[in-house]
C-alpha cells in the first residue's frame, strides 16, 4: 500500500521546527513503517504508533508525551 503525505504538512512541521523552536510529534493508531519513515525525514523524535488511546498518550501522566506537554495546547488532526 502506498501511503501519501502533504508536502505542505511538512513544510508546516519544519517551519515550526526551525523558526518558532517548537517541537512536533506523531500519535497514530497505525503501525506503518511508511509514518516512521516520514517522522525520520522530518526530524521528529517524538513517535508513538499503534496508540490505541490517543488523549491518554497525549495528556496523560503515563505516557511520554503527556509528561512533556503539560498545560501546553495540543493540536490533534484527523485526516477525513
């Protein structure tokens, strides 16, 4: 299966990244080496796949994001 990624969503994560000084990361569901791929190319170290509990992993205290983020705002896209 050939997966797709918008050019803009990266050049948006680098921007981010690069002028701003914030850093992003990626929680899906999937387990795809294509999105591991993509988060390596775009210097994301934050990676969680196959999460199940997706506002669990982000806000709370047992996961490693959650421990980060705290009261910082959080962004959850969902592709439709």
């Amino acid at each position: 299966m050939l997966k797709r990624f918008s050019i803009r969503d990266g050049m948006g994560v680098e921007r981010l990244r690069k002028l701003a000084g914030i850093e992003t990361g990626i929680i899906t569901g999937e387990l795809s080496p294509s999105v591991a791929r993509r988060a390596e190319k775009l210097h994301i170290s934050e990676l969680h796949l196959g999460v199940k509990d997706k506002a669990g992993q982000t806000y709370g205290n047992h996961g490693a994001a959650g421990d980060r983020l705290g009261g910082d705002r959080v962004y959850r896209g969902r592709r439709e």
